[in-house]
C-alpha cells in the first residue's frame, strides 16, 4: 500500500478511537505546506545532473516543525507526506514541542561522490532555505545523511540568515551538536525494547533477535542489544544478508562493514537470502531500513513473536492486521524510534540562535 495511504488510514482509525471532530481530522490529514525543487548540480565529471527535492511541512499546531532529510532512490512526495505526518504524531506522542516535517531529494547517495553530495546539499539548502529556521522548521539526518549533511545545510543556511546552528540537528560535535545524538534513535529502540519486553517478564539477554538495515540505527540498535547480552542472529543491509543461530558478534561485525563496505562474507556468519530476512525464525524482528517491508505477501510467514518498528512505518495496514490476528506484538515507529527526536530537541535548546552553547547535555553515557 502507498505510504501516504497507509498512514493516513492509521490516523483515521486512531482519530475514531479518540472521537476527534471530523473536521480537524480532515485538518490534520492536510499539510500545512508542501515544498518540491528542482536542484542542479554539476557533477564532478563537468556534466549537468538534475534531482527533485522535498520538504513537507506538515503541522505546528504544537511548535517548530521537525523531521529528517532523506537521500534515497524512492523518495517521492507520498513518502515525505507521510513520513511528515508520522513526525507530526512522533513528537506528540514524545511529548516534546514540535510539530511535524519531512524532507528528501530523489537520489542514490552511494552513486554520488562527496563533492557532488555537498554540492546537492548546497543547491537543495538554497532552495528551501527561507522556508526552514530555528524557529520554523528544523532538519536533521535520516536514510542516506548524516552529520556532515546537516554541517552543509548549517553552513549554506548561514549564509543568507547569519551563524544559526539551531537550524538543524544531528549536526556534528563541534558545530553544537549533542554527544550521543548518533547513537539516540538506536538507543531509543533499545530502551522501548526493553520496556516491552518487560511487559511480558522477558529480557533482551534471553531472546534472539533480527534486523533488517544495518546503517544509523539499525547498527546501534544491534550493537546495544549484544551488549546486553541478547543475541542477534541475523541482519542485512543494501549489500545482503548474513545470520549465525549462536549470535552475532556485532562489535566485530561493524569492524568488519567499516573495513570492506558490507556484510557479505563476514566470517563470523553465513550469507543468506535477504528476502528470507523478515520471515527468519526469531523472538524480536526489528525492521531498521525501509517503509512498507511487512506486507500482505509476507506478513502470514513472519514469526518473530515481537515487532520494534525502528524504521518508520514498516508495516503496512494490511500486515497488521495479519500480525494481530497471528498475536504478534507491534511496537509502533512512532514510539520506538522516537528517541532521535526527543535528544534533537536537547540539541535545539542548549544552542542559541547566536551560536552560544548554553548547557551542553551528554547522551552517550545515558544508560
Ligand atoms: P541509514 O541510511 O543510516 O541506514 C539505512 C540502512 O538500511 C543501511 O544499512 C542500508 O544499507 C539499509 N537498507 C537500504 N535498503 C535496504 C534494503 N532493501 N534491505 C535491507 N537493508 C536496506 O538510515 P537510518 O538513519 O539508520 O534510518 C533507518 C530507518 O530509521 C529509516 O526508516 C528512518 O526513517 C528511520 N529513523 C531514523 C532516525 C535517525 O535518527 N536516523 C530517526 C527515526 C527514524
């Protein structure tokens, strides 16, 4: 089901159990503004390439509008509507004053050179950038950027509106970003997780675990979950699959990524069929990459007996369905990979719009 399709049907069927006023249902289906461009950029061989950017700015009903850019080949604007709308429910259900946003340019970053990535960056920036602001909209990484990606956003931004390193998140240390930042969502993951588990009078050093998507949070999710003790049994990225039924030694397996680029061949594992990933026999699949992944064709064949939605909104409508009357148990994304969110907000507080870092908060030692 298309994102933007599935979202929404999630927000009606939320908005009935709340009796919400049909009118501001409508209302909040509505984005408060959709922005698409167009950025051209020379690309280091001299040529001329173009790609289309997106930035949804969806409500601000409880304060600035707040989401992730995306670099990735299937963005388009049903995905960023939705995905602006997810932030919009995300950062209320955190508790935390935002609103919801969502941005993205269609684009295979791994295809891109580092130049021509700060030089999309930069083109994109300008496009948007009297749109965006500290205390209007505020970017931060998703699939495809990273720190230096907001640094490039800080950077063209100041240009036009003076040093304002509050108009984005997740943006290096040294910029004014927040130690531990990197690792939030993941660990944010990992902290629902657990609280879940609980529930159930189970613990993560017991059970086994699956994750599709092994970048940003899917690697921290990974690495905090063997440091606890539980054992993660099989994960893939773009490049393949690999799994190991006595545990993956993960601290050894992002060595081995950062050294060779993929999982592939790792020695401490096997390849395996991606596809055969999300239906792989486990106790907790955390889907950590892409939207849509559990759908009608695989949802019947899942067996984990506990869904963490790390990504946002793997599972589509008609999955879930599937899912709750097969008594698996669904973390939503909303809640489980909120954690990113609620540390960018501690980033956007202790720095003024001057620059000055007022009270410096430490994350990495959370636990
Ligand atoms: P990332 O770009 O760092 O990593 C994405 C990972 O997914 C990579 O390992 C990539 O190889 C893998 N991947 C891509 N296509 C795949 C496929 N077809 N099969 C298997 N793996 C595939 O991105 P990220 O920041 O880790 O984001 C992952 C998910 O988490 C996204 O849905 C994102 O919206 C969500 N999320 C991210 C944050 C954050 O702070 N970064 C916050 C909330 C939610």
């Amino acid at each position: 089901m298309n994102a933007l399709a599935a979202t929404s049907r999630n927000f009606r069927n939320a908005a009935r159990i709340l009796g919400l006023d049909a009118k501001i249902e409508k209302s909040l289906l509505i984005p408060f503004r959709e922005i698409k461009v167009e950025c051209t950029i020379p690309k280091d061989d001299g040529s001329l390439v173009s790609y289309v950017g997106f930035r949804v700015q969806h409500d601000n009903a409880r304060g600035p509008m707040k989401g992730g850019i995306r670099y990735h080949p299937e963005v388009d604007p049903d995905e960023v509507n939705a995905l602006a709308q997810l932030m919009t429910w995300k950062t209320a259900v955190a508790d935390i004053p935002y609103g919801g946003a969502k941005g993205g340019i269609g684009c295979t970053p791994r295809e891109l050179s580092k130049s021509e990535l700060e030089r999309l960056t930069r083109v994109f920036t300008q496009k948007i950038h009297d749109l965006i602001g500290t205390h209007t909209d505020v970017p931060a990484p998703d699939m495809g950027t990273n720190a230096q990606t907001m640094a490039w956003i800080l950077d063209e931004y100041s240009k036009f509106h003076g040093h304002s390193p509050a108009v984005v998140t997740g943006k290096p240390i040294d910029l004014g970003g927040s130690l531990g930042r990197e690792a939030a969502t993941g660990r944010g993951v990992v902290f629902g997780t657990e609280a879940l588990l609980a529930e159930y009078g189970k613990s993560v050093k017991d059970l086994t675990f699956v994750i599709q998507g092994f970048g940003n949070v899917g690697s921290w999710a990974a690495r905090l979950i063997h440091e606890r003790g539980g054992k993660v049994i099989a994960v893939s990225d773009i490049t393949g699959a690999i799994k190991n039924p006595n545990g993956i030694d993960i601290t050894e397996l992002i060595k081995y990524k950062e050294n060779t680029g993929s999982l592939l061949n790792f020695s401490g594992g096997d390849n395996m069929d991606p596809n055969e990933l999300l239906v792989h026999e486990c106790d907790v699949l955390i889907p950590s990459a892409l939207g849509g992944v559990l759908n009608r064709e695989n949802a019947s064949s899942v067996k984990a007996k506990f869904i963490v939605e790390a990504a946002n909104h793997p599972t589509d409508p008609e999955a879930d369905e599937i899912l709750s009357k097969k008594g698996v148990i669904i973390l939503p994304d909303i809640y489980a990979n909120a954690g990113g969110v609620t540390v960018s907000y501690f980033e956007w507080v202790q720095v003024t719009d001057r620059g000055k870092t007022l009270s410096p908060i430490d994350f990495s030692e959370f636990d």
